[in-house]
C-alpha cells in the first residue's frame, strides 16, 4: 500500500515563521476494511458474474486480475486488455513450447516433505495425488511440479511471514516432482494451517498447498493453490472467491479419497490439474 | 459438438465425456490461476536461475529491469520467468535448469553444456531484476523471424500470470514483420523492445499498469488461444 504525502488542508506556517510542533510527514494507514464489507464486495462480483452467465457469457476460468475484494490487486492489474496470439495465426511462437525438466533436477527426497529433517514435522500426514493433463486430455508427463506451503501451525519457513505461530523445526514447506507416463504427481505432506493476512480486519486463508506447474508449453504454465474440502473459510477467502464461477471455484478443492490413504500413515487427497493453453503439438494436430 | 455416446446416464460434464479415441469431446475445462502470493520466496527460486548464459561464455548478454506498479513503486515480490529457443534455434530445452546434488540435495544449477533456455529470477528489495543470457534467437527454420526472449510474471498481487516478451533493437527489420509488433501501435511496440544500457547489457522494465500520470507506459502483455 503507497501513503499519500499529507497536504494540509491550510498552511500551518509562513516561510521563515518557526514550526509550530512536528508535522506529519505521512497520513496514518487508513483502517482495514471489515470482512463485512470485503464479503459485500465478494457478493457484488459474484452476483455480477451469475448475470453474465445466465446472460450467455462464457464463465471465466480465471479470476478478473482487477478483482477488488483482493485489495493488493488494485495497482498490480494491467487496465489494458491482453494482446491474443492465435496459436493457428502463428504457430511459430516461442511460447508454444516450453522448458523441460528431468531427473537432475529433483531428488527422490523433495516428495516427501516430511522427510527433510532429522525429526517427524507435527500435524496431520497426507498424501496428496493427482493427474496433470492439457486441455485435449493428454496427460503431462515428466514435467516439473513445485509446490509450498505452511506448517500444521498456518506458519511459513519464510522471514516475512509475522503470524506468531510456531515455527516447525522438521518442516520446511517446500516440496518438488517430476509427473509420470500417466502426467500423475505425488506428494507426502503435512495439512497445513489456517493462517491470518492483512487483507482486511479477521481475514483469514483457508488450508491451501501452493502448487507450480509446467505443461508442455510455455503458455500452459500456471501457479494456483489447492484447498482442503469443506472448509468453512472458503465464503469468506477474496483469493478463492476471485474465481467468481462456482464450477471453476469447485476445481481448486481436493477430493478425499480413502483409497489414497496410507494405513497407520496418511490420509489421502486427490487433485487433478488441467492446463489452459494451447501448445505447438495442438498446431501439429489441427486443433 | 457430437457426444460420443447416447447413454441417457452418461454424464454430460466434458471431462468425462470422450470420443472413441479416449479424448474430451470437448476442451476440459482449465484449473484456475490464483496468486503466487508472498512466501514463494523459499520454494521456487534457485541457485543460478539468473544464469541461462553459464557464467564468463563469450557473446552473454544482462537483462535487467524494474518492475512497477500503477502507482509508480517498485515490485519487490514477483518472479519472472524466461524461455528462449537455443543458440541453434531449437525449442526443445534441456533438463537441468535446477541440477542437484545427489549427496547433500543442494541445487547445483546448470553445467553449461546444454542450454536449458529457462531462467527465472525473483526481484529483490528494490524491484529489479538482473538476467544473464545468449542473445535471442530466431527458431529453426524461421531465420527472419524477429528474436524474442518469452517472460512470464508472478507477483503477490496478481491473481494470473502475465505473458510479455522482449525484443532487441538489433533486429529492427524483422520487427516490421512480426506478427505481434506489427499490429501494436509505436508506443504500446515500445514497451516490449529492450534499450542498450551498456557493452551487451539491456533494460527491460515491466510496468504492470499504466501511472496515472502517464509517465509509465503500461507494458503490453499478451493471451495465447
Ligand atoms: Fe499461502
């Protein structure tokens, strides 16, 4: 957030004429908004969305980037319109490819993040699993997949996080794979906590693992979050709620599956993942 | 569309409608973008992600460049990415980007023998950003091609991503005829060209939107279909 220089109103003082007591060099931060009004605000675009919708408009699969309720997104959002680069129009775009990844580039270990430390992390263990494909349903395979996330405590291994829980000394939170033949991910984890933000007064994220992913273009790549079914959170979240279509919302939250489950082990969580975009094997294809 | 079966109790969800050939009679639909947030800091840089050029190879160029917001400030917590073809222009990469020691787990970074093309690099306190690379290159088989480097930017803030590119002024000619450049108009082009700022070193800022003032023409950023 940028402070305003304060401007009184009416000079306070004559050049030459002496200070009379300190001048406020700044404004002080205007007072956080309310979760009431930031859920007044989440309701406004979601009943605007449902109007474009029943209208005929094609839900969103993303969020709006100048999505207000999500208050650091005001001066972060272009106000111009994307430039569209048709994939059949020019096929020889560079970023119809992408970047490749292999077995150099991660250890057997950063699957499993409850194993990079010499102690047991506390929480709950999952295992969390699921298929990468593109948008033809062709699965991803051996592509990097990163992901992050907070102790069982709702706190981050990282210098900047100031919620005053505890810190785990056996989690660090940050986890890496490459996908199978089958585009399929795993991961060993812990369920992370809640955690507070300064979005708005009380604003709280619900439990979410932060996930990186490449597809086999450039124009596939996406960073998203996966979140925990059932949270109560989820209503009052601006992030998740920025995904204003509740179809699309619904494809962030994992699935349990007790089949996934380790016995005496972990609980287990399914998520697949489909990538936008079109990529140079689609030109190759007539798609 | 034509669904691939008549089954009244078939689902009519596309993910798990699919035509003889086991692909989706109709695209899946996507799984939505949500911010990279503020804690990236420990999980997704690297060691040498700055370094797609290995260190001291003769003909490397520096990037560099700020990241601002629309009020001006800089953007101290985003992560930008960039792909390339090779120098022989292939668009194939490398594994190897994030190389790790078996022993200790420890990124290693690139041996430099292959080009993975791939870089990324987060801004740091200030919001610059500093990339050491092989000049762009036209892909194989496209010598007239205008060179571009492909930029993908994080930030917390930014609910989805944002596609740019950079062009180099050497390839002025080219740029005429470049499928993007050529319908943007001079000022929106600008902003996707790199100055030289010194010996084989650019900038590239990226302003995320425009200030309010005008001074910082808002970067171009692109969508693919
Ligand atoms: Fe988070």
């Amino acid at each position: 957030m940028t402070l305003t220089p304060f401007t009184p109103a009416t000079p306070t003082f004559l050049p030459g004429a002496p200070l009379r007591g300190p001048r406020p060099l700044v404004a002080p931060a205007p007072p956080l908004p309310t979760q009431a009004d930031i859920s007044r605000e989440i309701a406004a675009r979601s009943a605007a969305a449902d109007r474009d919708r029943v209208g005929g408009l094609p839900a969103p699969a993303h969020p709006a980037r100048d999505y207000t309720p999500y208050r650091s997104s005001t001066p972060r959002h272009p106000r111009q319109p994307p430039v569209e680069i048709d994939h059949l129009a020019d096929p020889e775009a560079v970023e119809l490819t992408g970047p490749a990844f292999g077995v150099t580039d991660v250890t057997d270990l950063d699957a499993d993040l409850t194993r990079q430390h010499p102690g047991e992390p506390l929480g709950e263990r999952i295992t969390v699993t699921g298929r990468i494909l593109d948008r033809t349903g062709r699965p991803v395979r051996g592509q990097l997949v990163e992901i992050w996330q907070a102790n069982a405590s709702g706190r981050y291994a990282h210098q900047r996080d100031q919620h005053p829980a505890p810190l785990d000394p056996n989690f660090t939170g940050a986890g890496r794979c490459l996908t199978d033949d089958q585009g399929r991910y795993t991961f060993t984890t812990i369920r992370p906590g809640a955690y507070p933000w300064r979005n708005h007064d009380n604003a709280w994220r619900p439990a979410h693992i932060h996930f990186s992913l490449f597809g086999t273009a450039f124009t596939q790549r996406l960073i998203t979050q996966m979140y925990f079914p059932g949270d109560p959170l989820f209503p009052y979240d601006p992030i998740l709620q920025s995904v204003t279509d509740p179809a699309a919302r619904a494809r962030l939250v994992a699935t349990y599956d007790h089949e996934l489950s380790c016995p005496g082990r972990t609980l287990g969580y399914r998520w697949d993942i489909v990538l936008d975009g079109p990529s140079a094997t689609w030109t190759e294809e007539g798609h | 569309m034509p669904r691939a079966t008549t089954d009244p109790a078939a689902t009519t969800d596309p993910a798990t409608t699919t035509d003889s050939a086991g692909a989706p009679a109709a695209p899946l639909p996507p799984t939505p973008s949500q911010t990279i947030g503020p804690f990236y800091g420990y999980a997704l840089p690297f060691r040498g992600g700055e370094q797609i050029a290995p260190a001291g190879r003769p003909g490397t160029i520096t990037l560099h460049g700020l990241v601002r917001d629309g009020d001006g400030a800089p953007v101290p917590d985003a992560l930008l990415e960039f792909w390339q073809a090779g120098p022989d222009g292939s668009l194939t990469g490398a594994p190897g980007s994030l190389r790790r020691d078996p022993v200790t787990g420890a990124v290693i970074g690139r041996h430099g023998l292959d080009f993975t093309g791939f870089g990324r690099v987060p801004t740091d306190a200030d919001g610059r950003y500093v990339l050491h690379t092989l000049p762009a290159t036209a892909p194989a088989g496209h010598p007239d091609a205008a060179p571009y480097l492909a930029v993908c930017v994080f930030a917390r803030g930014l609910l989805h991503h944002l596609f740019t590119r950079v062009y180099f002024p050497e390839h002025a000619e080219a740029h005429a005829a470049d499928p993007l450049l050529s319908r943007l108009p001079d000022h929106r082009a600008r902003t996707l060209l790199a100055h030289p700022d010194g010996p084989d070193r650019y900038r590239f800022d990226v302003q995320l939107q425009q200030t309010a003032d005008g001074t910082h023409e808002e970067t171009v950023f692109l969508a693919f279909r």
